[in-house]
C-alpha cells in the first residue's frame, strides 16, 4: 500500500506548524510569569526536574522508533495481522519501562539534595515536586501511549497535532491563571498529568474509530524479532547520545552553579530549542514518507529526494543561524533585562551549537527511516562522553 506521500506531508506540517507555534508562544508566557511572580529558583527547579525525569526516559531505549520502522514493511504490503503483533509488543514494552522508569525515579529521591547548590524556594516541599513531576512522566506509559505508532506510520501526525493544538489552549490557560491568580507552583504541576491523560485517551479513542482493524494481539515472528533486538541496541547508544547532550548539561549547572544561573541558561536555550520545534516538524512530518519510499521506490529515487532535501536543510539551518544571532541579545534585554543576560561570547557559542546540531537532520531522517542506527553506533556514545567530560 502507498501512502499519499505529499498530501500527508503538507498536511502535517501545517498542522505541526500551528501545534508549535502554541507551544512556543504559551510556554514563553509561563516562563515570564515563573520570573516575574514566583521568581528565577522556580523556574530553575522547574528545568532540573525537566532534566532528570528525560535521562529516567533513557530506559525507552529507542524502542518506540525500532517498533514503528518494523511497521513500515508490513503495512506497505498489507500484512495487518503482522501490524497487529508488532503494536502488542510496542505496548508490552511501554508497561515495562513504565515500570522501570517508576521504580528508578523513587530510588533517586534520596539524592536530590545532592543534584542543586544553593538554596531552593522555602515554602515548597523538594520530594512532593519531584514525585508529582514523577507521576505525569510515568502514568503516559501506562495509558494507551502505543496507540500513536499507528497514527506514526500511516503518516497522520496531524490528528495528533489537532489532539495537542486544544488540550495545550486548556492546559496553558489554567497554568498561567494558577501563576497569575493563585501563585501556588503545586496546583501549576498537576495540571500536566491531567492533561496528559486526557490526549492519550482521546488518541486511543481516534485510533480505535479510524483504524479498527489493528488491535494489539499475536506474536512477533522471530526473525523479526531478532532484527528489532539490533536496532535497539544501536539506539540505546543514540538515546545515550541525546540525552548527555540535551539533559545532563542542566543537572551539571545545577549541581555546580546554582538554580539561578540554570534558569538563565534555560531561557537562552529555550530559544534553540523553539526554533528546532519549527525545523522538526519538516523531518518529524516527512519520516513516514520517506519510510514507505525507501519499501516502494528505487534506490535513485530516494537518493535523489536525499539530495534536494539536503540543501533545503542547510540553506533554512544557515539563514536561521544568522538571524538568531543578530537578534537573540536584544530579545533577551527586552524579554528578562540586563541581569539575566550571559555574554555575547557565549551567544556565538550557543548559535554555533544550533548550526552544528541541525545541519545532520536530513541525514538523520534517512538514517531513521532506513533503521541505519546500528552501522554508526558508537558516535553518539563518543560525542556524549566528550560532552560530560567538557561539562563537569
């Protein structure tokens, strides 16, 4: 079966474009709010917490991307019966790490006093946070999350952006009323979980109405089995890889610098990461696509198609490289003020790391939708640990 390649595309990209910009403008809000009512702290512990519950994610070790390429096959050739297996260990494996996730995050707890220099805010208790941000990140697990790799590989990302775009109006409306009005970070925390359950459940039930023939049931036949096992393991060094680079920064400032001096790091590298938003609904909207080329077109084809969007890529990477530098230190001086502004050296440093970190996302679209992880498996692992030698 051949998916409508352009049509999806297009139609998750315009939706993909709409669900960003929600969540770049709303969350902007509430950081402004957490400076300006409950203060910088906050918004620092708000960030560490974010930190540690994405490297707990870790135990996900790709399973989720090695799943949804398997699915790839199977479905151009109309094999439901095949899907349907497939989806039964996508959701045999999310309890499992669920699970894990749960039982590693209460052992952490002991240490966490250990994990921030200075002081925290005095009217909040350390361990309730950090249980209630435990709770939101383990109970997706639980409820329906496998659901998505149907949505995944038919290439209709947009019905998940439609789910996101009106639960985020709802949720960020009552975050920023609980800073504004109520002041109150423990009522702020537990309106994400709520949430959250809430998209999986409308998710499952969207999934279950439109394609009610893939129920998860069966087994995975072992040869199929043994193929997913190799591309875990390349992709257990790849999550390693991502998240040194995105999270450990942030427990290293933590512990050796300050909640405060995390916070202004953050609202730089909230910028970053609001722009690779936008740039990664291009790939996170193609991936299907390319995924069902590389099973129904020739090898010219595809290598073609790699090429143009290649210099795409780069030429959209460099023009934006260019504009964040010239305007991310006025943004700042008018955004949070003087004070909380780092130098225009480190500037330089965080633009360069944009260009440097976006320039491989064509490379590694192809890389994902070919399940090419395990050929170039140690880089990751190499760049991680050059990262947290630099870092500490």
């Amino acid at each position: 079966m051949r998916l409508e390649k352009t049509k999806n595309t297009i139609r998750n990209m315009a939706f993909g474009i709409i669900t960003r910009i929600i969540q770049i403008i709303f969350p902007f809000v509430i950081r402004t709010a957490f400076i300006y009512t409950l203060g910088i702290e906050y918004l620092g512990l708000n960030s560490l917490f974010t930190s540690i519950l994405s490297v707990l994610s870790l135990t996900e070790l790709g399973v989720g991307s090695a799943l949804v390429f398997s699915m790839y096959k199977p479905l151009a050739e109309g094999d439901i019966d095949a899907v349907c297996a497939l989806m039964n260990l996508y959701r045999k494996c999310y309890y499992a790490i669920g699970t894990v996730i749960g039982v590693v995050g209460i052992c952490l707890i002991p240490f966490l006093p250990h994990l921030i220099t200075g002081s925290i805010p005095a009217e909040i208790n350390l361990y309730v946070i950090y249980l209630m941000n435990l709770f939101g990140t383990v109970i997706t697990y639980f409820l329906f999350a496998y659901k998505n790799c149907i949505l995944e590989v038919y290439q209709r990302n947009d019905i998940s952006s439609k789910i996101t775009i009106i639960l985020s109006f709802i949720q960020y409306g009552i975050q920023i009323s609980i800073l504004l009005v109520l002041k109150n970070y423990y009522c702020y925390l537990i309106v994400a979980p709520i949430i959250s359950i809430i998209r999986n459940c409308v998710t499952a039930i969207i999934v279950n109405k439109k394609y009610s023939q893939y129920k998860p049931y069966g087994k995975v036949a072992k040869d199929i089995v043994v193929g997913i096992k190799k591309r875990i393991s390349a992709l257990v060094m790849y999550k390693i890889g991502s998240i040194v680079l995105n999270s450990v920064d942030n427990i290293v400032i933590s512990a050796f610098l300050g909640l405060s001096v995390l916070a202004v790091y953050n609202n730089y590298y909230y910028i970053i990461t609001s722009l690779f938003g936008f740039m990664s609904i291009i790939t996170s909207s193609m991936l299907a696509g390319v995924g069902n080329s590389v099973v129904t077109d020739s090898v010219e084809k595809n290598y073609k198609d790699f090429k143009k969007f290649l210099f795409m890529q780069l030429w959209i990477t460099g023009w934006c490289a260019i504009t964040l530098f010239c305007l991310y230190q006025n943004f700042m001086y008018i955004w949070v003020g003087k004070d909380l502004m780092f130098s225009t050296t480190t500037v330089l440093l965080m633009v360069i790391l944009f260009y440097a970190w976006k320039i491989g996302d064509i490379v590694g679209l192809y890389k994902e939708a070919l399940g090419m992880w395990y050929e170039d498996r140690f880089r990751p692992l190499i760049g991680a640990g050059v990262n947290l030698i630099v870092n500490l």
